[in-house]
C-alpha cells in the first residue's frame, strides 16, 4: 500500500496548470471555465424552474410584441 500525504492530488486532478481543478481561482486560467460552465448550467436550471412556475419573461416579451 502507498503510503502519501493527504495533501498531494491525484495526477488527474492537476492535468490543466498543476493545480486542483475544482480550485477558485480569480482570472483567466482553465479552472475559471469549469466554474463559468457549473454557474451557467445553474442558471439554465433556474430559469427552467422559474418559466415552469409560470413567470416566463421571454413568453411575457412575445406577447408585448404581438406574437
């Protein structure tokens, strides 16, 4: 059995820059795409929610214009 600290990541983990994927880090770097990507996917789900509850700005919008 291999015996190492806790604090070394998997080879896997560090593939991009030599640091943990999963890190925040402020500016333009690899792991800001990954959180850009997760937020996005969170804001997609919300809005999905929020139009099956019944308050679709884009059907509110249509309906202002005519369609």
């Amino acid at each position: 059995m291999e015996s190492r600290p806790s604090t070394d990541l998997r080879p896997i983990a560090t593939e991009y820059n030599g640091k943990d994927r999963n890190a925040f880090l402020f500016g333009f770097n690899p792991q800001a795409e990954l959180w850009n990507g997760r937020f996005a996917m969170i804001g997609f789900l919300a809005y999905l929610l929020w139009d099956v509850a019944g308050y679709s700005v884009l059907r509110d919008v249509l309906h202002f214009i005519g369609y």
